[in-house]
C-alpha cells in the first residue's frame, strides 16, 4: 500500500499569540538572522511553543513564530523558504514509506515521541492487541463488543496523508498493515482535532502523542503495556519514534541558538519531560 501521497501546504494553523507572534506563515522567504520561523509537526507542537515562550524571555528581540499543520509540511517548507525550521516526527533527510528524503536539510534530534491508542474515557476497554487494532483500522472489526467493550459500532478516526504521527503508528502499532479508507471512518488533520474527535464521540478510536492524552480522553494499553514515558525508555512499549527539527544546511544565529536551547539538558530534563515527551539522552 502507498502508504503516503505528496501534498501540499495550503494554510498553516494559527496558534494563539503569548506574548509574542504565533502564526500562520507567508510565502516569502524567512531568512533573517534574528527572525526564528517553525513549521510542521502538530505532536512537536507543544515543545516548539514552550521553547519558543522560554526563548523568547532570554532573547526578546528574537522574532518567534510557531505553528503546526502536519510533519511533511516541516521541510516543503523549509525547502520553500517560508520557514527556518520544519518539525518532523521522522528524519526528513531520510527517506521513509512513501517519501523520498528532502535533500539539502540538516537534522536535528531534539525529543523522543510516544504515541498512544485513545478512546472517549466512558469506553470500558483497557488494552488492544496489535491484531485487535489491526482489525479496527482496517474495517474487519466494527463493534466494542468483539474486542471486549460494549455493543456499540466502532467510529475510526485517522490522521489525514503527510502525518508523522500517521507514519509512526501505521508502521509501530499496526505493523505496517493499510488502513480502512470508508464506513464509520473519518480523517483528521492536526493533532488537536483527533483529541476533540475522540474527546466528543464514545464511540470513537484515535491516535496520538502523550502529550495530548488529557480530558476526556484515555490511551489504552498496547499488547497489555501501558503508553507511558517509563515503558518507552525501559523497552516494553514499542509506539515511539524521534523528533526531528530540520534546517537547511547548517542553522546560524537565533535560529541556531534556538535548537541548541531545546537540546540543552535544562530544557530535555525540564519543560520537555513536564510535557511527556523523553529526553534524547534517556534512550540507548
């Protein structure tokens, strides 16, 4: 299966402004050495902002802007010149399923990402399978009740082409297997709209980061392991993958000074860990 399909940047989403600029970007060239322009990964998104917030403090005549729209949107923009920095929840300089690595860009690993199995917090079941998720995504399994929950239709809610976090649960829980593309399906393009799918129908099925699992939302248990930060690092849960920022070339002045911040141990060990993402350092 074609697991991806190039598409392209239309909009990217406005991010609510605190305290300095958070928004959407234009066409025109980013370059400046004083002006700081993230894109790309909605699962980074809370890492990219609160670096952003605790940068700006140190460096307040640094121009920040920072939004989310999908992973793949990180390095077209970047190579398109509207951003300084793409986020991406795989390396970028390397090809994976269904897209060629981005030439030109500069990798940087800044964060690991566990991702999660949601469901509404009024559904009873507690643990799948890989079998069982492969099952509900592909459409073979349509009711609660044959995994365990009540005798109710199941309603799948898929990240749209060009996720990160697409690509990462499609190959990690669902071992590669395609996805259902009709019936109680819909997809969804940010991070947030499958909290808010998920959030509002008791019947519904997701995926997403920890750092987004909050509410009215549960993440259920992986082949009997818990989707926890501890379960990542000591090698029982399998669902993570890197996060990437991307540059083209080498990064120069704030831009540079602002990658180095999130790679500091102050902030790994801090904002980074508050948002139940793992520091790079914690993986062997």
């Amino acid at each position: 299966m074609k697991m991806f399909k190039r598409i392209t940047i239309a909009a990217l989403s406005t991010v609510a402004a605190v305290g300095f600029t958070f928004g959407s970007i234009s066409s025109t060239s980013a370059a400046s050495s004083n002006k700081i322009v993230v894109a790309g990964s909605t699962a980074l998104l809370p890492v990219t902002q609160q670096a952003a917030k605790e940068f700006k403090r140190s460096n307040p005549k640094v121009s920040i802007s920072v939004s989310g729209s999908s992973s793949v949107a990180g390095p077209q923009s970047v190579q398109k010149g509207s951003a300084t920095i793409g986020a991406v929840d795989w390396d970028a300089t390397k090809s994976v399923p269904g897209f060629k690595a981005f030439n030109g860009l500069k990798a940087h690993k800044i964060a690991v990402i566990p991702f999660a199995t949601i469901v509404n917090k009024s559904n009873p079941v507690k643990n799948l399978t890989s079998a069982q998720l492969q099952g509900i995504f592909s459409g073979k399994i349509t009711n609660w009740k044959q995994v365990g929950g009540k005798n109710a239709n199941i309603v799948v809610v898929n990240r749209k082409f060009g996720s990160g976090t697409r690509v990462n649960y499609q190959m990690k829980a669902l071992n590669g297997k395609s996805f259902m593309t009709k019936g109680n399906y819909k997809e969804v393009g940010k991070s947030g709209e499958m909290v808010t799918s998920v959030a509002t129908n008791p019947n519904a099925i997701g995926y997403v980061d920890l750092a987004y699992v909050k509410g009215d939302i549960k993440a259920v248990n992986f082949n009997g392991v818990a989707a926890t930060t501890s379960n990542v690092i000591n090698g029982k849960y399998k669902v993570w993958s890197y996060g990437y920022l991307v540059t083209k070339g080498n990064p120069t002045g704030a831009n540079a000074q602002y990658i180095k911040y999130i790679q500091s141990s102050k902030f790994q060990n801090g904002s980074l860990k508050k948002l139940k993402f793992i520091p790079v350092s914690k993986m062997k």
